[in-house]
C-alpha cells in the first residue's frame, strides 16, 4: 500500500492521485487507514499517503507490544514466584 503511494510520487497534500491510478481500490485497509488519516482524502477521489502519521502510528503500536510484553511477562514471574511461595 504505502510503496503504491510512494511510487506515485503521492506522498503530500499537494500531489494527490485517485487510488485507480496507484493500482489500488477502496477497500476496508483503505477505508481504515483514512479513518487513521494515514491516507489523506484533500479533495474527492484523490489521496496521498501521509508518512508522519504513519510513523507515529507505527511506533505507538511498538510501545503497546512492548506493553502488552511487559505485563505478560510480569503475570509470568508473579505465578511463578506465588507457586514457589507455596511449596
């Protein structure tokens, strides 16, 4: 998806395409990804690809991995250490 856009050349507000021309349609990525403001819709039929937010959207997704890791990880060690506790 995003080397489509970048291929394009559609990667700022002011050199938008119409998805047709990327080789792409609308579909439930696309539909979510604008949702996202991923991909930008400055005029109708014609969208670019944002990488700012893209970047930003990326690394907050990083951190809620490494989150979720970390709590896994903390519920892993307190089972063990309150089964160790019994015995």
């Amino acid at each position: 998806m995003r080397n489509a856009f970048n291929a394009a050349g559609a990667t700022n507000p002011a050199d938008p395409r119409p998805l047709s021309e990327m080789g792409l349609e609308e579909n439930m990525t696309v539909r979510r990804l604008c949702r996202r403001a991923v991909i930008r819709e400055p005029a109708p039929g014609l969208y670019y690809f944002d990488e700012e937010v893209w970047q930003s959207l990326r690394a907050m997704r990083i951190r809620m991995v490494l989150l979720m890791a970390t709590a896994v990880l903390l519920v892993g060690l307190l089972g063990v250490y309150g089964v160790a506790t019994l015995e």
